[in-house]
C-alpha cells in the first residue's frame, strides 16, 4: 500500500497476519520512532505502539526497492500452540497519533489556520494563518467533557488540538468543545504518504498538512455579528419585498379595472372577428388582465387578425413584443422577467405575465382547431384557413346583396320623396313616403316587397317612376301614372302643356314640311332646266319607272331621299341627251353629203320616217351609234347612194 490513509483503513485481519507493516515503533523507552530512525532487525527494540497489541518489531530495511517499514515479529510455535491470536487493529493510527503528540509536546508550536467566519454567502477573515509558539503541552488529558490528542497552554489560555489520521472529530465531541467554549484546531494527516520521510511529516504536521478551526471564539462573535447583519439585511430585504408585493398588487388591480372598462366595441381587430362570425371566440374567461392596457376582446382579437393568419406563424414572444410596440402592456409588467415570477405568485397573481396569458388563449384556440403549435411556432390550420376563404365568399355575397338591398330601397324612397315634391302642397298633405312604400297597388305585394325581391317586378316599377319623375320635369312627354304618389293633379296639367306643346309641334313641323317640299321642287326644277333646258317640262312630268309609276316631280315633293334619286335620274337623262345630241350631229353631218339643199336635210330629220319603229323622225330615234347608223342605212338605200 502507498499511502498512510490507505493503510489506515485496511481491516484487522490484515494487520493480525505476521509480518504486517507499520512506519512507526514503539521504543523500548516509550518514544514513538520512525522507521527511519530505527536499527535493523530486532535490535530496533521496537514494540507494536496499539495499547491492544504490544508485540515485538521487526525493523526490515531491505537494499531492494521495497519500503522501509516494520513488522510484527512471528509467533513462536509456543505461542501458536498456546492458541495466541494476533490482535493488532489500531497499531499504525496510534503510532501516528502518538508521534504528532510527542512532536507538539516537543516544539511547542504549531501553524494555527486562518480565523475566519461565514455566515450565508457572507465570510469575514479575522486573523490569516500564522504561527504559534505556546508555553507547554499536555498529552491525552481531560479537558472539560473531552479528551483531546494534545493540549497546548499559553499563559492563561489553552488551545486543544486534534490530529485525524482515519476519523474526523464528531459533530458529538466538536459540540461539547464549542460548548465549553474551548478554542480547538484539527490537522488532516488522513491523505499523507506513508513513504513520508521524517522530516516532511514534522513540517505536515507543524505547518503544511491541512487544519481547520473546530471552535475559535473570536470567529463565532464575528460570525453572530454576520447572523445579526444578515437577519436584519433579510428582514429590510422582506419589508422591501412586501412593499414591492402590494406596489405590483396594487399596480395590477388598477391596470385591471382599466383593462375591462375599456371600450372594445370600436376596435378594427373586434370588428373584424365579429363580422367574420368569430365573436364568441373572444367570450369567456381570461387570465392576466391587468398584465395589458386594452380589453381582453382586443388584445385576442388582435392575435386572430393580424398575427395567427402570418404565413411564419406567431411565438408568444413575439405577440408580446408587437404588444409592447402598440403600448397594449401595462408599463409596470413591461419589463418584468420570467426570473420574477416568485413576486407574482406572492402577490397571488397570474403567473408568467402577459406571455401566459397569451400561451393560454393559442392553447385555447388550438383545442378548437383555429390554431396548432407547429414547434417553433403558432400557426393558423389549414381548416381553419379554409374556412375563413370560404366565409369570405359568403360575406362578400351577403354585402353585395345586402348593398344592393340597400340601393333599391333607398332609390325606392329617392323616387318617392323627388316626385311627391313636384306636387302641390294640397295633394302632399299628410303624405309619408314610408307609408307609400308599404301601398300594395296590386294588392298583393307592397312597393317595399317589390323593391326587396328585385326582379323584374322592381325594374318595371324603377322604370315607371322614372317616366314620371322625367315628365313632371319636363323632361319627357311620355304617360306617365301618379303610382300612388300625390301627384295626379300636377301631371294633369303637365299633360295638358305636353298636348298644346304636341299641337303646335305638329303644326310647325306641317309648315316645315310644306316648306321643305316647295324647296325641293324649287331646286329640281332649277336643275331640270340647268341641265337639260327646254326638255325639262316634259322630263318633270313624265311618269318614271324607276320612282314607282310617280313623275320626278311629284318624287321630289315627297322626300329629300327621292329628291336625291330624282337628282341622280336627272343627271343620267342629261348624259343621254349629250350623247344623243352627239350622234344626231353625226347624222345630219353624214345626211348633207346625200341632201343637196338645206330644206331637205331640215325636212328629213324632223319628219316622221315610216322605215323607223313608231314612225319617229330621224332626230328621235338616234341615240347613239347603233341607232344614227341605222337611220343613215335608211337614207343611203331610199337615193341609191353608198
């Protein structure tokens, strides 16, 4: 074994067997020697130092690598024989304890640890480590109720001290010092190396080996001072927590009260939830309303609206973050932490603040399925999303219809009221639009009814009193019926003014008219005889095919449409004549070469020539080259000429 504490704790049976080994003998003189001390073999003249053992040692120092130690001396066979059993248990602990007495006994002076005193997290250094040179020692004598390893006296005080090799001083006997108000040190020699020369266990002893205070008196004044100091620290630090207990109560009541009578009804966020058909989402109870500014309705009503739907979702967190940055957190729990969680529960509030307000009412909404806590956040469903578009769908239906409701009754009484106005003050007397409204003319259904259902029923009766508010304007001539309204004298007169206006348009527009077709006559007349001069009497009179049977005349009196086709006849019978003309120049021309005299040339074309159809003259029936050739034929064979 390496080390003396490891030895120490090896049982009997090791220390009984012959040959046990031990660092320290007890000498034929009652000194406690080292190993290193000692004479080889038996002539150390060492016995076993247990009071229970006593045998005789065996001082082994081998040249080998093995260590320096001693051992029990073998029994006889006499001994075996006799039936002497080994009854070594404590040799090495008392050799130690023995060898730390006698040194202190022998210097008189000792390294005493530092004074110090604790007290919670508070500890005051009194005196630091030093050492102490003492007047005597005494060895193993009763001192008050205890017996200590060595008691070391300076003048009038005395200081017992307590070596621990394998057991601590008990909390029995340190009570008992402390009781007798007894300053006393013990040394821990339980970790020293049992190879330890000599000289290193009288400096572990006297100075280096570790040692505490088991009672110092000056350290347990200091330490009730440090109790005292810190009973009243905790006593002020207990008011000042009271204080800040019924400050926060108190705070919260008020932030509370506040919170709830708030008005929640103008909310956009309320609104919103309570169109979409969610109100009863925002019932119920809630906890922490003193943690916000505003009513729980809105602070819910806003996570609904404007957080959940987030395609990122929300974390309680945030909520509360986009909460503090609308001023919807009580200023007083603004910052307050998690770590501060003890002070609400004192002041038996809410725990968690604001953000467990908030957890709760997503768990809330989970339950139900609007929401669902994804692991990094509170997401909006997909049910839930969908639903939403689909009521969306049906709100934005329900808001046409009811928009259009709302226009077809209010054009209704629009009407109503515009013409009751246009009547006299007799006939409005008494007269409620509202009333009017609910008047069945078929009695069947109400004009209200009619507006309501708005088929085709309301665009008949929306047109109907159009036509009679626009005709007791003026601005229409059309019937038009009182429908009901008190306005059937106004639109008697009315009527009467639209049939005089009617006569006397009918009148002017006859004169127009007459004078319109004596400007048309006036103007083909002026072009007949521009144009075809002396031809155009017979031209205006004659019967045309192309104008039904009626003259050009009689075409152009009766439109300017047939003015204008009247024009175009003329301008085509002006082109015939000019064509005409031509080729019976051609054929007077060609007739001279055959006629010798004027008065013949003038006879033959004029007269009427029986080789012709309709017996005509040459001048008729020449028209173009086809027919003056024709006559010229006539002519050549009737004088034999080419």
């Amino acid at each position: 074994m390496d080390t003396l504490a490891a030895l120490s704790k090896i049982g009997h049976a090791f220390f009984a067997r012959d040959g046990v080994r031990l660092a320290f003998g007890k000498r034929w003189d009652g000194e406690i020697i080292h190993i290193s001390q000692a004479s080889r073999g038996s002539a150390c003249g060492c016995q076993c130092p247990a009071r229970n053992c006593g045998r005789k040692l065996v001082a082994r120092k081998p040249e080998s690598d093995i260590a320096h130690h001693f051992a029990h001396a073998p029994l006889t066979a006499a001994e075996r024989a006799s039936g002497i059993a080994p009854s070594c248990k404590h040799g090495n602990m008392t050799a130690l304890h023995h060898y730390a007495e006698q040194l202190l006994n022998s210097r008189k002076s000792l390294v005493l640890p530092p004074v110090q005193a604790s007290y919670g997290a508070r500890t005051r250094t009194i005196r630091q480590a030093k050492p102490f040179v003492f007047d005597s020692a005494m060895l193993e004598t009763m001192d008050g109720e205890t017996i200590p390893d060595v008691i070391l006296q300076k003048g009038d005080d005395r200081m017992q001290v307590e070596v621990y090799v394998t057991h601590r001083c008990g909390p029995e006997k340190r009570a008992k010092i402390a009781g007798a108000g007894i300053s006393a040190v013990e040394i821990d020699l339980s970790a020293l190396s049992r190879d330890t020369t000599i000289a290193g266990l009288d400096e572990a002893i006297l100075a280096s080996a570790p040692r505490e205070w088991i009672y110092n008196r000056r350290a347990t004044h200091v330490r009730n001072e440090l109790e005292r100091i810190a009973r009243q620290e905790a006593a002020a630090a207990e008011e000042r927590r009271r204080n800040q207990i019924e400050k926060v109560k108190a705070a919260y009541a008020s932030a509370r009260r506040r919170a709830l009578g708030s008005d929640w009804q103008d909310s956009s966020q309320v609104r919103a939830v309570a169109a979409a058909g969610d109100g009863e989402l925002l019932d119920g109870p809630s906890v922490g309303d003193g943690y916000f500014t505003v009513h729980p309705k809105v602070w819910k009503a806003g996570i609904l609206c404007d957080m959940v739907p987030r395609f990122s979702g929300v974390t309680p967190f945030s909520v509360i973050g986009e909460f503090r940055t609308r001023g919807w957190i009580t200023e007083e729990f603004a910052s307050r932490r998690h770590n501060d969680d003890s002070l609400l529960v004192d002041a038996n509030l809410p725990k968690g603040g604001a953000e467990r307000a908030v957890i709760r009412f997503l768990r809330s909404l989970a339950v139900r399925g609007i929401v669902e806590d994804t692991g990094w956040a509170w997401k909006q469903t997909q049910r839930r999303s969908a639903e939403l578009h689909q009521r969306r769908i049906e709100q934005d239906r329900a808001d046409r219809e009811a928009a259009q409701l709302a226009a077809r009754l209010a054009s209704l009484k629009g009407l109503g009221e515009s013409i009751a106005l246009l009547g006299s003050d007799v006939e409005r007397q008494g007269f409620e639009v509202t009333c009017w409204m609910e008047h069945a003319p078929d009695g069947q259904q109400s004009l209200k009814q009619i507006a309501i259902k708005g088929d085709a029923a309301w665009q008949a009766l929306k047109g109907a009193l159009a036509t009679t508010l626009a005709v007791l304007k003026d601005d229409s001539e059309q019937k038009a019926t009182d429908l009901g309204l008190p306005v059937r004298g106004a639109l008697k007169t009315i009527r009467s003014i639209h049939d005089s206006r009617a006569a006397r348009r009918k009148a002017e527009e006859k004169e127009a008219e007459r004078l319109q077709r004596l400007e048309r006559l006036e103007t083909i007349t002026a072009l007949s005889i521009s144009w075809i001069g002396d031809a155009h009497s017979n031209w205006l009179e004659a019967p045309h095919s192309n104008l039904g049977g009626m003259s050009p005349r009689e075409a152009a009196a009766l439109s300017g449409g047939h003015l204008e086709i009247v024009t175009r006849l003329l301008r085509s019978f002006q082109a015939e004549l000019i064509k005409k003309a031509k080729w019976v120049d051609e054929l007077e021309r060609e007739a001279s070469k055959l006629l010798p005299r004027f008065d013949m040339l003038r006879l033959y074309m004029t007269a009427g020539d029986p080789g012709l159809p309709g017996l005509v003259s040459p001048t008729v029936h020449t028209k173009d080259e086809q027919t003056m050739r024709q006559c010229l034929a006539l002519l050549r064979r009737r004088y034999g000429k080419r």
